[in-house]
C-alpha cells in the first residue's frame, strides 16, 4: 500500500510538472526511452515498463480534446483496439495479448498525439537528435569495449534473463544498448534518422549525430536496422531535402555511397563468417509465410499455445521476428489488414508531398515490419511516432508550393487527418503559451526548393 501511494503521489507531481512544461514529458520520454533497459518496471498485477507510466501521465496532464480534434485515424486505430478488447471479451484473444495492444501500442499512440500537438516541431526534432545521438555513442563505445553497461542492471524480473544476453554474430557481439536486443535497437535509429535531418542543431554537429547513427546501425549487424537506416537516409534527401542546405545535402550523398561500400565490406565478412547462423535466421523468417493460412478471421489464432513458463508458441515456431505475420497470429487478419491499409495511407500521404519527420519516420521502418517484431522498447517508439505522424501532418505545408490557409487537404492525407478537407487554418493547436511556437513549427520545411 505504501508504495502505490509513494508511485501515485510521484505520478501526480510528473503530471503537474509536465502539465506546466509540456516539453519535460517529452524529454523525460525519450530519456527512458533510450537509457531505461526493458527488463526494469514495476509489477501493478502486470508488468508495467517506466516507459509505459510516463507515456500515459503526458496523455493525462496534457490531453485537452477541445485542443486536440480527433482524426479519422484515431477513429480507425480505436476501432482496432476496440475490437480486440471485444475479442478477449468473446475469449478469442487472451489477457497479456490484450495487455500488449491496447497499453503497449495505445498509451505511447496517445502520447505522441499530445506531444505532437503540445511541442513545437522542432524541439522534438532536437530531443530526439540529441539523445539518440548519444545512444549511437554509447553502442559504438559498446562494440569497442565489448561492454554492454546497461546489462549491469540486473532485476529479478523474468524479463531480465530475456533481454540481457548478448547475441553474437560471426562471432562477434552485436550492439543492443539499453533496447535489449539488436534488432530493435537498429530500427529504432533508422527511425531517428528523420528527426535528426530536420533538427535546428548546427549543421556540424547534425552530421556528426547522422554519421554516429549510421555507424551504430551497421554494428548491431541488423539487416533490418541497417536497410531501415539507408531507406530512411534515402527518403530524407529526396523528400525532405529542404531542411537542409544544398552543401550538406550534397556531402550527404558523398558520405552516404562511401559508407554504403564499407559498411558493405566490413558486414559482410562478419556474416559471412556467421555462415549458416546468417542463412538460418533468413530461412527462418522465409518460413514464417506458412503461418499465414492458419490465421483466423478475429482473434488468436489456434495453433497459438502458452506454456507454463508463459513463453508462447505458434505451431513449431517459438517468436515471431515479423510483426505484420504476429499481429495477425495475434488478433486476426482484419485488424492487420487495417494496419496494413494505415502504412498504404501513410505512404500514399508521403508521395502527395504531405510531409514531416514523423511521417517519414514511420514509412521507412514499413519494410522492416515484415521482419521485426514489436518488442522492448522499439514498440512505445513506433507507435508514439505514429501519433506524432498524425498530429504533425496537418501542419507540414506541401514542400514545393507555399502554404495556402484556404486549400483543402489532399484526399490521402485527409484520410489519415481526418480533416475532411477543411481549411487548415487554425489546425495547429496547443496552449495559448505554445501555440505561437506551434505556428512556427507547422512551417519548418516550407522553404523546400
């Protein structure tokens, strides 16, 4: 009893502190993000991670609807949950499944719709930069060393003898900073690669931001994270090349081929020394396609078993590394087909010149969904991502013509807005305090050539 009421009373004071400073929410979210190992948390009858508690108190202390218009993608991701909460209702889809969704994808969802709406675009651009340029930092420090400091973290909770262990490669230990797991540390930095693009930081100190996280990507020896990253670095000088000037662009380029042939040199004898290790875990992932025929319609699918030691199985495969095949052994193949209709949008929303890092965040981890699941903390990223991709994108004018207040929304991007094709005027919202910084932010890429 006295630590629920010493956990409530600190919960109140971060609400308040993060009511009066929307951008210590942000901060303290991405802090935990980035340094808070999966494996520590707090049992409230569930597991509850540090990183879930603080999403939900930036949805409580900053979540004002009059302020913050609901979208239809909120409609249509609601539904989703809705309906999976039905599901485990009717018994079709079990409690931790349901835990996963509904707290695991929701809360983090809400809380970068408030961030987005709260925190001018350009200083959740610089957090993120800033931060996961010291996560690439420290995994570099961590290759050379062979030293992984936040595995020192120990906790008797199950999840600890999970996530800790170092997966090794060719032998040679791959990267997983305080994400537990290489994989998804390396999707998560492809997905900072926008931000850091975008970001006011000095162009100097961006490059070297940009350069750190490239390199920390190729040593977690993640073909995902490392294809994600080259994707995202991609999409950043074609699509949002006017948040830089032409030099850097430029340099980027340079920079870029070079790097792509070392690193492709220098990954390449490790995995060819990983020889059938490497070629297994491709099979493997080639194989999960056979699950696909035994999903059902709505809910869990039946080949789907838990043991005692509450690790779950599907037929003869005991993870997922998939998290388009695991949503649908998971919760049935209508929600994933309204998750895979969402990345259609998303994507279609990119080609009509919509634009913002979030959004362009979010479509170039889309490929690597096929092959990573949602696990440790790359789950809250993504998903808080997402919402900051809904709350940002009626604020990101077209990057080739000057913002006109009057012209309606493409249909895509209404369709992931919600907005109808109503005027944008007054669609940037926040406190009376924020909203002047918001104004300003809403334009931050309209000086695209």
């Amino acid at each position: 009893m006295t630590f629920s009421l010493v956990l409530a009373a600190l919960g109140l004071t971060l609400a308040v502190l993060v009511r009066a400073r929307p951008r210590w929410g942000l901060v303290a979210f991405v802090v935990v993000l980035c340094f808070v190992p999966p494996w520590l948390g707090i049992n409230l009858y569930v597991f509850v991670a540090p990183l879930t508690l603080i999403a939900a108190v930036m949805v409580v202390a900053l979540w004002r609807g009059d302020l913050i218009p609901l979208r239809v993608y909120d409609g249509v991701f609601a539904m989703t949950l809705g309906v999976i909460v039905a599901c485990f209702i009717g018994g079709y889809v079990d409690l931790i499944q349901t835990f996963g969704a509904v707290v695991g994808w929701g809360v983090p969802y809400l809380a970068g719709r408030v961030a987005g709406a709260r925190v001018d675009a350009p200083f959740v651009a610089g957090t993120i930069a800033v931060l996961f340029g010291v996560v690439a930092v420290l995994a570099i420090i961590e290759f050379v060393t062979s030293h992984n400091v936040f595995v020192g973290l120990h906790s008797s909770n199950p999840a600890y003898a999970r996530w800790s262990g170092i997966r090794i490669r060719g032998g040679v230990p791959r990267v997983e900073g305080a994400f537990g797991n290489s994989i998804a540390l390396g999707a998560s930095l492809a997905m900072a690669v926008p931000f850091a693009w975008t970001s006011r930081l000095p162009a100097p100190l961006k490059a070297l931001i940009l350069a750190a996280i490239g390199t920390a990507s190729v040593l977690t020896f993640s073909r995902i994270g490392m294809g994600c990253t080259a994707f995202a670095v991609l999409l950043c000088l074609t699509v949002l090349r006017g948040s830089v000037s032409r030099t850097f662009r430029g340099w980027t380029t340079v920079v870029a081929i070079v790097a792509v042939a070392v690193a492709a040199v220098f990954a390449g004898d490790v995995f060819s020394s990983a020889g059938q290790e490497a070629e297994g875990s491709a099979e493997y992932r080639s194989n999960l396609t056979s699950l696909v025929p035994a999903m059902d319609w709505i809910g869990q699918s039946a080949i789907s078993t838990r043991d005692a030691g509450g690790t779950t199985s599907y037929g003869a495969f005991e993870s997922i590394d998939s998290a388009m095949i695991l949503v649908g052994l998971n919760y049935g193949i209508l929600p994933l087909l309204v998750l895979l209709t969402s990345a259609v949008v998303a994507v279609v929303a990119l080609v009509r010149r919509y634009r913002s890092a979030a959004l362009v965040s979010v479509v170039a981890l889309i490929p690597g969904l096929t092959s990573v699941a949602f696990i440790t903390q790359f789950t809250a990223f993504f998903w808080f991502v997402v919402g900051l991709a809904v709350a940002q994108t009626v604020q990101v004018p077209s990057s080739r013509k000057p913002l006109d207040e009057s012209a309606p929304l493409p249909p895509a991007v209404a369709a992931v807005a919600g907005d109808g094709g109503a005027p944008r005027n007054g669609s940037i919202v926040g406190s009376p305090r924020e909203e002047g910084r918001s104004r300003v932010a809403g334009r931050v890429l309209e000086d695209s050539p």
